[in-house]
C-alpha cells in the first residue's frame, strides 16, 4: 500500500517525512498536482459503482487500489505549470484529480473540505471559544467608525492578514502590526479588516498536532515583539510541556474541525496563560524539530503507513 504526498518539490519540510517513510520501507509517491497534465497523467473510471484510478508520476503509476494514506502537505494548483495553463483548467483538472482521489478509502491529512474550513481565521476562533482556548477579542469589519470604536475599547490593538499575503512575485510580507485608537481607520472600508486585542506576550508557543499526538515548543519573545515570525530575540525552540487545560482544548478543537494534522500559535502571556491565535491545517514544523529533537515528522510517518483501522 502506498502512501501518496501532494507537495511542491521544493518542500524540506516534506522531505523529512519521506527519509521516515524510506525508513519503514513504506512506498509512496511525491507528487504536485501543479504538474497535471504535462508531466503526470491520470485516468479514473466509473463502472457500476467502482472505480478504477491511476495517477502516473515521476515514471510510476499508481493504482488507486493500492492507495494508503494521502498527506496534503503543500501542493501547487493543479494545471500551473500545464503549457496552456488557465483558470478553466485548473478547475476541470482539480475536479478530475480531487475527484478521483476522494473515491478512495485512503485516509487524510486533511481531508480537503476540512482544510478549506479550518484555513478561515473568523471561523477559527468561533471554534476555539468553543473548545476552550482563551482568545483575543477580535474584529472583522469593514465600518471606519466600528474600527475606532473598538481601538479605543481595547487601546492598543493589532492589524492582521485573514487569509495571508496577496499573490505575487516577489511575495509581499504582511506582519502583525501593533496600532493604537489614534489610528486612522478610514482605510478599513475598502476591504475587511482583522483588528484583534493585543496580547502582551513573554514568548510565543507552537503546538503541533499530529493524529492525537501533542508536541509544544517555546520561544521567549522580546520586548514588545508582536509577530513571532519576524525578528530575532536571541532565544531558541525550546520543547514544553502541555497544560492539560490546553491539551483537551486542542483535542476538541482538532475532533469539531476534523483535523488530522494542526500547527497551533499561542501567545503566552506575563500570567502564563496560553492565548489562542491560529491554528495553520498545513503549517510548517521542521525548524521546530531541528530545533527541539522532537520526532514530528516520524510521528507523521507512522501515521501515514499506519493502516486504516490504526
């Protein structure tokens, strides 16, 4: 049985999950559905309720009989390298691709309609009160004078991306940005705006959840550094232990959302309180491993060979 990976080729991070399959002698296929059609083909047909499927990649052909588990992991859009690339035909090629793939029993990290839901931040954190998280007072608005209003409530707020950097080459970096109620909000009526209370933090937490299991790591933050993921603080990853108050919350927000795979972000405060801030379905953790030793991408290993009743 055979694992297939749906990434881009430039992906370390799903390396590190291939030498571990490697290591199990589990087979598996790589493969970006940005390469269909061109460099990889397929072929699905349904015959008085069955199906007969082949994905032929990278000079193997995979029947989707033999299909074990399928890691959605970083893939391109489906047609994007095609030599007469289009909107039209992405959306003939996912449906065909997706379509077939989703015929099977193979199980998933994540499913796609899952990861689709769980990418929606205001989503999101309906889902995190319900599961017990503590999060930020947060705004999605496209009202000026809400937008003030709730500044001035708050006093010291961030602006954040909801859906993450705009398309583009080069890529645009969009960093949590601290503002105050001074701020000039006319701005805000031209599209919706994430405003969100913030955090004084004394470090940041990355939790990764993988199939039931927990790996948290901790990182002291600078003095008032708002987005963890841009600047130096002289500290390192360092591995954690979960509050249990915390590991319930992940695994009811992980069972409401249907995840398998789940990048968490907290921002811990000066009380040690833990606030929720995201939860990425496809986010990355090889720096937390190289950093921690914690064995993420073996625990994604093993839940990829694992067999379906695992």
């Amino acid at each position: 049985m055979t694992v297939l990976i749906l990434t881009c080729r430039q992906d370390v991070t799903a390396d590190m999950v291939v030498a571990g399959l490697h290591e199990r002698d589990v087979p598996l296929l790589r493969f970006d559905p940005a390469d269909l059609p061109g460099e990889a083909d397929l072929s699905a047909e349904y015959l008085k309720g069955d199906l007969h499927g082949y994905l032929a990649a990278d000079g193997r052909l995979l029947s989707m009989d033999s299909l074990r588990s399928i890691w959605v992991r970083r893939p391109g859009e489906p047609a994007e390298h095609a030599p007469e690339a289009s909107p039209w035909l992405t959306r003939e090629t996912g449906q065909a691709l997706y379509g077939m793939l989703l015929s099977t029993e193979a199980r998933w990290m994540n499913h796609p309609a899952m990861a689709t839901q769980a990418r929606c931040k205001p989503w999101q954190l309906r889902i995190a009160h319900r599961s017990g998280f503590a999060v930020p007072a947060t705004l999605v608005t496209t009202f000026p004078r809400v937008a003030c209003e709730f500044a001035e409530q708050y006093r010291e707020v961030v602006v954040k991306s909801a859906s993450g950097p705009p398309p583009g080459d080069p890529p645009v970096i969009l960093p949590t940005t601290r503002i105050g109620p001074e701020t000039d909000f006319a701005g805000v009526a031209a599209a919706p705006t994430l405003l969100q209370q913030y955090i004084t933090k004394r470090a940041d937490i990355r939790l990764t959840f993988v199939g039931g299991t927990l790996f948290a790591a901790r990182k002291i933050a600078a003095s008032g550094q708002v987005d963890g993921r841009y600047g130096d603080t002289d500290h390192v990853w360092e591995a954690v232990a979960v509050p249990h108050r915390i590991s319930r919350a992940v695994h009811e927000y992980t069972g409401l959302a249907g995840l398998t795979y789940g990048a968490f972000d907290f921002a811990e405060d000066d009380e040690g309180v833990w606030w929720f801030l995201e939860c990425n379905q496809g986010g990355q953790f090889g720096f937390i491993e190289l950093e921690t030793g914690q064995p993420i991408a073996a625990t994604v290993a093993s839940w990829l060979a694992a067999s379906s009743g695992t």
